[in-house]
C-alpha cells in the first residue's frame, strides 16, 4: 500500500476525527477531539503560517504533522514540526515522509532552526537522529487517577485573596488574559515567545473548546487575577491542566497550589475520571506540587533541534 502525505481538510470530519485518533494514540496523555483540531487550525495567527499534515493509507489517516513558524519570538527564522504516527503504523515510511513534507515548506519560509517534540522512546529519538535532529531539554508528562476519592485538600484561602472561575471574567476576560501574558513570559522553553494580542488571545485561547471555564479556578487579590490553573476537558472524563501560574509579585505563597487543587476537586465533582499534566523537567516547583497532589510521571517527551543549512 502507498502512503501519501498532503494537508488536512479542515471541512472533512474524517480528516479531523483521523487526525484527533492518531494523536490520542501516540499521547494518550494528551486531550484531542475533532473540534479542537479544527480549532487550532482555524484560529493559529497568520503569521505563524501553520499547517497541519496527514499521512495517509488506503484512505486512513496514519500519520500526523502539525508544522508552523515559531512566529512570537523575537529571533526570526525558528519553526516547528511536530510529528506522531499511530503506533500500529510505524515503519510504512509516513514519519519519513511528513518529515520531509515539513522540512521542505518551512524552509521554503525561511526557517534555519527546527524544533520537534520526540517521545523519549528508542526508537523514536533514533528517528529523530537519523533525521539529522540533536536532542536538548526535555518535559514530563503526568497522569493522575480522580476516581481515587482521596484527593488532597484544598488549601485555606489567605486572608485577601478570593478564588474564582473563568466563567465569572465571562463578560471581561482581559484580567486573565493580563495574567496568562505574564506567567507564559517566564515559562522554560528554547524559544523565546509571547502571548498574542489580546483579540488573538480570544480566539485562539478563550474559545478554545476543550478551555472548561468553571472548573478553571482563578485566585483573586488586589481586585485582580493574580493565580490561576486552567482546564481542559474532552467530554469523555478527560481533564488536563493546560497552565498553572502565579504573577511574579504573589509567588511563594502557595496560590498556584491553592488554584489547582480547588480545580481537581471540581473537575472529579463534574464527573472527570483521569487529570493529566505536564512539566518541564527542570520545573522542581510545579513537579514538587504535582507530586503532593498525587501526579505521576508517565511519559516524556525531548525536545529536539536541526539547524537548516
């Protein structure tokens, strides 16, 4: 059988439900549905020049590659490419493939550095190296069980501060915004990025459809979201933290803590049943919060990067 790779079709939901399918199968630990891969093809800003890719098998989506331009940075000439095949199609040749579809358009762009998440599996890192990637930092991904009725407490509210959902900003949602800016500024990565404008920051992440703005809990305190631990849900019992961070000025004071906890209490309330995470390896504060809310590691994931030449 031949494999062909080409774009996903946006109107097609059998590309979409193809796409979320491959996805789910190599990250299980990662949320997808067909809206959302619709979502973030639709409402990825035009300068990022993204693209989604599927490989394709006797009409089966095979193989995935989401692929873009690492547009918020400050140094120019920095792409993507994210590649992941379901694992009962490997060696048919479509990573090989959606590899080198990626390659050739974003160096059609201009890019000279690539960057592509590997999970941190033999075989897959050797792809990544024949393939002329070098392997850097690396991330964690965390898995925890909400039909376990123990969960840890949810903290004392300090004097001051006020807990709160996304769904209260429903009419304003500039505040967290404003707090999302500021806490992704400080996140590790080997890109320097920003959050987008705040009319992109709607569309791409406010109405995002996994975004669950009542189980998102935010911490309040000086008539402002200073906390807050954002959720995603999938409709099948899925829940994953999607950011938790705390403004510079009010760190140390257990308030990231505090927002998450009140959120995974909310979400097994609501009927969720696995709560999933992930952390930079180097992030001790937020793995040390993990770890005391019951998350264990399950996956990794290693970042790696080829220079164009």
């Amino acid at each position: 059988m031949t494999v062909i790779v080409r774009d996903l079709r946006p109107d097609v939901l059998a590309d979409l439900e193809g796409f979320a399918r491959v996805r789910h199968a190599a990250l299980p630990y990662i949320l997808f549905t067909a809206d959302a891969v619709r979502h973030n093809l639709a409402h990825m800003p035009a300068a990022a020049r993204f693209r989604s890719l599927v490989a394709e098998e006797d009409g089966e989506v095979i193989g995935t590659a989401q692929v873009g331009l690492a547009h918020e940075s400050a140094e120019p000439g920095q792409g993507f490419v994210n590649v992941y095949v379901h694992p009962d199609h490997v060696r048919r040749g479509a990573g090989r493939l959606l590899v080198r579809a990626a390659e050739e358009y974003l160096a059609g762009l201009g890019a000279v550095r690539l960057y592509a998440w590997v999970l941190d599996e033999p075989a897959n890192r050797a792809f990544a190296e024949r393939h002329g990637y070098r392997s850097s930092r690396s991330a964690h991904f965390l898995r925890r069980d909400l039909v376990d009725p123990v969960l840890p407490p949810v903290p004392p509210v300090p004097p001051g501060v006020e807990l709160r959902t996304a769904a209260d900003f429903a009419d304003d949602p500039r505040p967290v915004f404003e707090l999302d800016a500021e806490t992704m500024a400080d996140e590790p990565s080997d890109v320097d990025s920003s959050v987008s404008e705040y009319a992109n920051w709607i569309d791409q992440y406010w109405k995002h459809p996994l975004l669950d703005k009542d189980l998102t809990v935010v911490a309040v305190a000086e008539g402002r979201p200073v906390a807050f631990s954002v959720a995603y849900t999938d409709g099948r019992g899925g829940y994953c933290t999607a950011m938790t961070g705390t403004a510079r000025a009010f760190r140390g004071r257990g308030l990231a803590t505090l927002a998450k906890t009140a959120s995974l209490h909310r979400a097994r309330a609501a009927g969720c049943t696995q709560a999933f995470t992930g952390n930079d390896t180097g992030n001790e504060p937020m793995l040390a919060i993990n770890k005391r809310l019951g998350y264990d590691i399950c996956a990794t994931e290693v970042r790696y990067v080829r220079e164009l030449g």
